[in-house]
C-alpha cells in the first residue's frame, strides 16, 4: 500500500482498524442496513428528526449539497449503497452508452469486496461519494470519534480500492439521518454534505413506471436524484435507468455533478 494513501490527521489506517474492531466488540457495528427513505427505528434519547419517506432531509446549517453544480439545464444521478457486482456494471453501462456521469455513494463494506468496481466507476468518469464504513444509521448519535472512523475508514478504503490518489468529493449520511456535528466532521475531511431534491423511491421496489414516472414528474433543472445501486435486488432501478435516460436527454437535460 503505498504509504502516501495515510495522511494526518485523519486517515492512520491503524487507528480506525482499531476503532472498528473495538466497536465490533461491542456489538454496535450492523453491516445490515436498509434503503435512504427506510431509516430504522432510533432510540429517541439518540434520534434526530428523521424525514419522512420521500421527503428531502432538513436543511443542517443551510451546507446539504441538493443542487447541480453548473446551474441551467442540469441534473445530477447518485447512486447509493454499492458498489454491488451485479447492478454497479450494468448501471455504469447504461450510464456510459448514454454519455452520462453520476455519483456513486458506496460503503466501505462492500468496497472492501469489491474494490474492482471502485476502479470501473472512477475509470468511467465518476464521482465517488463516501457512505461510510458500515451504514449506521444512527451515525448522528453516536460519538464525534465513530462519525470520525465511519466516515474516515470508508475514504480509506476507497483509496486502498482504486489503487491510487481518489478524489471523494462527497459525503452522504446513512438513511439520509443528517445532523450538524455529522456534516462537521465530514467537512473536516473535506466533504461535501450530498442530500437530494428528488428521491426516485426505488428502494421502495414500487415497479419500473412508477420509478420512471415519479423521476420526471418531481425533477428540475439542478435536480439531484437519489437512486440506488445496491442494498438490495435493483432490476428495477437498472429498468428505470434504461427508460429515464434517453428520457433526460430528449428534454434537453445534461449530466453533471452536485455542486
Ligand atoms: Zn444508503
């Protein structure tokens, strides 16, 4: 590995193997966890409001990124919960055949087992999107040092993935569970906070038109879409896609990142 991957203060790659198997001892690590619009119950003495379904989380100090970066006609695909070997190519491929970029929001988790699939995102002109290490969902409860561990160790492990130098430009909370000492810490890691304005409900496996109707109903210029990659079976979503692509660009829209 080379040594230039570990920089101070945050990435000793030693001190969050450690905080991982430390919070594993206790029990608190849950490698299961499901789509952004399902959180889990929280305990009400750790729980931040959580927005319901379908709704866009509440602004944390004004900084939650749910815009494109260049203003007109844009959009901006993200993709949550991979990398996944069997829905991460194909999405990639419907992507790449449509000339289109997107945002791939991945947890260290599945990273770690497939690190093949971080370098055919970066290799086609993605953006990475840090997930955490895990997917807590009650990340906004937990302390200052495990947001630190969750979020540091999955940078860690996409830079040990692509085998290089990776830009991470984003970070995205868990089930979308946002609080301010959260995007604090991930802005200490030079992260950007990446909400959305437009959640497809994919995770909700509702059927192919449904997902592809709700798309174009809610978007807008600058619109960034949540979609998902992983998490669960996405035929669907990878349908939608195939459909919502040509879709985008027949109503004069372009690809970009969120800003
Ligand atoms: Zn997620």
């Amino acid at each position: 590995m080379p040594y230039r991957v570990l920089r101070p203060p945050y990435c000793y790659r030693w001190a969050v193997l450690l905080g991982v198997v430390v919070l594993a001892v206790a029990g608190t690590v849950s490698l299961f966890h499901s789509a952004e619009g399902a959180p889990t119950p929280v305990p009400a003495a750790q729980s931040l409001p959580t927005p319901p379904p379908g709704e866009a989380p509440p602004p944390v100090g004004g900084d939650l990124v749910r815009t494109t970066a260049r203003q007109g006609r844009f959009v901006a695909l993200t993709f949550d919960d991979g990398p996944d070997p069997t829905y991460t190519p194909q999405i990639l491929d419907a992507l790449t055949r449509a000339g289109a970029v997107a945002t791939f929001c991945m947890i260290g988790a599945n990273v770690t087992r497939h690190p093949e699939l971080v370098r055919a995102v970066v290799e086609r002109g993605m953006r990475l999107c840090d997930h955490t290490l895990s997917h807590d969902e009650q990340l906004p409860g937990r302390s200052e040092q495990r947001m630190t561990a969750e979020i540091a160790g999955c940078w860690s492990e996409l830079q040990v993935a692509a085998g290089t130098d990776v830009a991470v430009p984003y970070f995205r909370a868990p089930g979308g569970n946002w609080s301010a000492p959260l995007s604090a810490v991930a802005a200490r890691q030079n992260m950007k906070s990446l909400a959305w304005s437009v959640d497809s409900r994919d995770w909700t496996l509702p059927g192919t038109p449904q997902i592809v109707a709700g798309v174009q109903q809610a978007v807008r210029p600058g619109a960034v879409v949540l979609l998902h990659d992983g998490g669960g079976k996405r035929v669907q979503t990878v349908e939608a896609l195939n459909q919502l692509l040509p879709w985008f660009v027949s109503q004069g829209y372009r690809f970009d990142f969120p800003g």
